[in-house]
C-alpha cells in the first residue's frame, strides 16, 4: 500500500509560482512511477506529467510543457511539481498519483501514464487558484 498526501496549493496572481509536493509513505515508493493530474471545476480530470520510477523519463502535458517540472526524490519519498509563469487556466485540484506497477520504463509505459486508470493510489488533492 501507498499513501500520498499532496501539499503547497495556495492562491497566487497570474505569472507566480508554486511547488507543490507529494508525500508517499509505504517501502517500496521508490519502485513506482507517480504522475500528476489536476482537476478544475466542471471539468474531467486531466494529465499534467509523469515521471518513471528512477527521474529517468518524463512526460508533460502539452499545456503545461516548459513551465512545469517534475522531479523526484526516492529517499525521502517524494515527488514534486515546480510550477512556474502560472496562469489562470491552471486552477484547478491537484493529485499526485502511483503506479503500483515496479520498475517499469520505456517510451510506450510513459505514454500509458497520462491515463488515470494506470494509476493504483491517489492522494486527496490540493488547490491551486491563479487569478488574473
């Protein structure tokens, strides 16, 4: 089993930054890739990134690429989201999520992680709110 507590929402003007973070208990973390996905009002939930179990691959949603980074942290069981020249459009909830599958890599796998239903365990989500 892995838990996942999200945290570092808050309420920014447009252009600002935040980071958000992920907090995973559970031994074998360091074994799944964990991606971020956000959902805003009335709307279905949406990919934002991905990243392999060992930070070697990674994978962004279009509309975030070149202002959001994700990394890693396997030994304090971390995963965060640096977001960056945030914009209105970004408010939403934000998840953090695990593949509970070990180990696995490649290029078609990280295709497969902007698909929820590739994920085991999701935290309860964070708020983001960019204003205008």
């Amino acid at each position: 089993q892995v838990q996942l507590v999200e945290s570092g929402g808050g309420l920014v003007q447009a252009g600002a930054s935040l980071r958000l973070s992920c907090a995973a208990s559970g031994r074998t973390f360091s074994n799944y890739a964990m991606g971020w996905f956000r959902q805003a009002p009335g709307k279905e939930r949406e990919f934002v990134g991905a990243i392999t179990w060992d930070g070697a691959k990674i994978n962004y949603a279009d509309s975030v690429k070149g202002r959001f980074t994700i990394s890693r942290d396997n030994a304090k069981n971390m995963v965060y989201l640096q977001m960056n020249s945030l914009k209105p459009e970004d408010t939403a909830v934000y998840y953090c999520a695990a593949d509970g599958k070990a180990n696995r890599s490649g290029n078609y796998y990280l295709t497969s992680l902007q698909n929820e239903r590739k994920y085991d365990y999701w935290g309860q989500g964070t708020q983001v709110t960019v204003s205008s």
